[in-house]
C-alpha cells in the first residue's frame, strides 16, 4: 500500500483511509502538531484535533507532523520521527483516561491498605508489604487518623450491657427453677460448657494476643523470645499463690471458730477432767471432717469455693476491660465484625462464670448480683474509657503493646490455672468431683458440653 500512497496522494485522494479517530486512522498523517500543557495535539484529516499519546516526550521539540497513519483494531496510530508508534485519541479522551487511571491508583490503594492493615484483637496491626522499610517502621506505628461512627459504638455498648446480663444472670435464675432433676441436667450442661469455655479463652484468645502484642513490629525484637510464656506462667502462680494462701487464712479461721465453740465451761471442765484427751480426739476428727465435706460457705478444695470464683473472676475482668477498649478503638471496616464476636464471647463466658456463681451457697442478693453485676458493667466500662481515647489512643505504641501484651498474657495465665485446676480436674478427676463417678449418661452430657465450649470458643478465636 506504501507503494501506490504517492500515486494517490497525487490524485487527492488523501483520505482512502479515513474514519474516526478513535476506530481507525483519520488519514496517512496528522499535522499541524502542537501542545497544550504537557498534551501533544495535532490536526487529523477531518479538520478536527486529536490527542497523541506518545511513549516518550520528544527530545527534539514537538515533531510538525506525524505520518504512516494505521490502525490496530479501534486504535489508530501513526509514527513519528523515529519510527516509533504513537496513539492518536479524540479530543477529550484525556480526561477520561486521567479519571480512570486515578480510579485505578486509588483502587489499588485502598486494596493494598487493605491486605497491609488488619486487626489483632482490635488493635491494629500494619505490614508493608511492597513498602519501604521507613514506612513499615515509622507511619505505621503512629496514632492512625480516621472517621469513627461514635453513634454505632455509644448504641452497641447498650448491646455488649445487655448480652453480658443475660449471660451471666441466666444460669443464676435457673438454678432457681423448681424441678431438682432439670436443674441437675441445666447445672452440669451450664458448667461444663462454662469449663470449655474458660480454659479456650486462657489458651485461645488471651495467650494468642498477649503474643501478637509482643512480636508486634513497633514493639521491636524482644531479647527474650518465650516473653509470652513467661508471663502466663507468672500469672498461673499468681492464681495459685493468690488460692493456696486465702484457703490457708479461711482453714485457720474456721479452725478457730469451731475449737472456740467447743471449750467447755468452768464447770464442765471439772467433770470433763478425765475424758480430756478423747474429747481433744473428737474434737480433731470433727474440726476435719467439717473443713472435707461441708459444701456450704467453708468449702474450701471443692471448684465452687468461693475464693476459687472470686479469682476466676479477676481473670475474667482484668481481660473483659481491655476487650471493651480495643472494640471501640478497631476501625470501623472491621468492627461489625469485631462486635458480634465479642458479643457471642461475652455472653458464652457469662455463663461460664455465672454458672460458678449460682452454685456458691447463699441468696442470690447480694453477694450472687453483686459478683455478677461486676462482670456485666466491666466491657461497658471498657468501651466508655475507649470513647474517651478514641483520637488519641495508639495501639501501636511500644508502651501501648506491653501493657496489653503483659495484661492479656497474665490474664490467661488466671484462666489457665482456674479452668484447668479448680474447674476441669476438680469436677473430673479429683476425688470428690461430681464427674468422677457419675452415671455414665451425666458424663457423656457433660464431656459433649465441655467440648462443645472448647470447640465454640476455638472457632471465636479466628476473629477475636
């Protein structure tokens, strides 16, 4: 075709190859080239002007002319100077290709934000994946500026106030129900679930975030790597410590009660001389046998002691408090998620421990609703704290991350060594325990529901 092009240019016939600058090339060359801005715009054969998008700005000034016009499928092209193709667009092609690319950037973006930033345990965590090593380790680690939805979080403190109430308050009224066989089957079903519940918490949730804060990349590397574990166990002996030295203060207590009670009088002592060292015998195998089979207010091994509740329950708040604070402070793009685990959360191990409280001895007022009453205000408490730190809270910072870190970590050592211990073996395993000869139908209802726990609190623990 190049061949005959003189021959037909001769003739006038300038535009065999016309059409529209967008299809197909508007005619052998485009002229009249000239800028507008940084935009190369030339005259096509129409009349009308067009847009070249070349590769490369030209180092020799803007070329008069572009010639060898030619299409490639709807894009028209035609040469320059060096016989490299350039793109000949409509006018007004420009900005549309401007929008799409911004579109495009921006979509890009806001995907990789997506895939570097998430959330551990509601604080966030940032990678820089493709990233420079300043940006992974300076921006990432500062307060991060956003909007927060505070209606939603206000409304949703009411929700967390009231799933938690009925979490905990729930097992508490159903011991009360008049049917003993019913409420043996709602008592072994609530506390076995609770059991499972309890030690996936400690493992689970707890021992995983208290090391997602230690091996957070603002914290920095820690010289000792087992900080984590290290820290659980610390608090596993607090709970010990915390137990072993009340239930040593109660026995002492109780013994001296009792030995009180049973000094004779004056008179009675005088007729009492000669059976001094018998009555000393029984007075010993009574004070012992009161402290090993009394289930009232001394029971001091059994897993529904109240001191052995009460230190449950520190566990439970210590956690419960920081869960409320990083649930307000998460990004809204994961907090609907957060929220609805937290919420399963917080109403399952309200019946964890409101189960433990409703087989304490006594009334429910005050001392049951008190305990209670504790557990289902502390996330709300929480949430308000994190309300009032919102803009300012930075989960990222190093002192940030070792006071979450060593909380969590202590947190789940409690839970660890109460749900193990004074929940798990005691009810299972240690003379005494109502599991340890049950019927075989009790233990199969109450081995399906501690699993069940264990399982249900595993699958909570990929979002929170």
């Amino acid at each position: 075709m190049r061949i005959f092009r003189p021959f037909l240019l001769s003739l006038g016939i300038a535009r065999v190859y016309a059409a529209t600058a967008t299809t197909s090339a508007q005619s052998s060359s485009v002229t009249g080239c000239h800028t507008h801005g940084s935009s190369i715009y030339c005259i096509d054969g129409d009349g009308q002007e067009v847009l070249v998008s070349a590769s490369s700005t030209p180092t020799t000034g803007v070329p008069a002319q572009y010639t060898g016009c030619h299409s490639h499928g709807s894009q028209s092209y035609c040469m320059d100077g060096d016989g490299n193709d350039v793109l000949i667009q409509a006018e007004g092609t420009e900005s549309e290709t401007e929008t799409e690319d911004s579109e495009d950037d921006q979509e890009e973006s806001s995907s990789e934000a997506s895939q570097n930033c998430h959330f551990h345990a509601g604080v966030e965590h940032c990678t820089s994946t493709g990233a420079s090593e300043e940006t992974s380790t300076g921006s990432t680690c500062t307060v991060q500026a956003r909007d927060y939805d505070i209606p939603l979080r206000i409304g949703t403190l009411f929700v967390v106030l009231v799933t938690s109430s009925i979490g905990v308050f729930a097992p508490i009224l159903l011991m009360k129900l008049p049917f003993a066989s019913i409420n043996g089957v709602i008592s072994t079903v609530i506390k076995q679930f609770g059991t499972g519940i309890i030690i996936a918490t400690g493992f689970i949730h707890l021992y995983t975030h208290a090391n997602l804060m230690f091996t957070n990349e603002c914290l920095g590397e820690l010289e000792y790597e087992a900080t984590t574990s290290a820290v659980v166990v610390a608090g596993i002996f607090i709970a010990f410590l915390l137990e072993y030295i009340g239930h040593r203060i109660i026995v002492a207590r109780h013994s001296k009660n009792i030995s009180a009670e049973t000094i004779p009088s004056e008179s009675q002592q005088t007729q009492q001389k000669g059976q001094h060292e018998h009555s000393s015998a029984q007075q010993q195998q009574s004070t012992l046998a009161s402290l090993s089979h009394n289930h009232g207010s001394f029971d001091l091994t059994g897993p529904d002691s109240k001191f052995s509740v009460v230190v449950m329950e520190a566990g439970i708040l210590f956690h419960s408090i920081l869960i409320g604070l990083t649930l307000v402070v998460a990004g809204d793009s994961f907090y609907k998620t957060l929220l609805v685990v937290i919420v399963f959360h917080q109403f399952f191990e309200g019946l964890a421990l409101g189960a433990r409280i409703a087989t304490l001895p006594g009334a429910i007022f005050p001392n049951k609703a008190s305990m209670a009453l504790a557990f289902a205000l502390i996330t709300p408490i929480g949430m308000a704290i994190g309300l009032g730190v919102l803009h300012t809270f930075n989960g990222n910072s190093r002192g940030t991350l070792i006071a979450l870190g060593t909380l969590d970590a202590l947190s789940a050592g409690i839970l660890v060594w109460v749900g193990v211990v004074d929940m798990w073996a005691r009810d299972w395993v240690i003379e005494g325990g109502e599991m340890l000869n049950a019927k075989l139908g009790k233990v199969l209802t109450g081995g399906i529901s501690f699993i069940s726990g264990l399982v249900l609190m595993g699958v909570l623990g990929k979002w929170a």
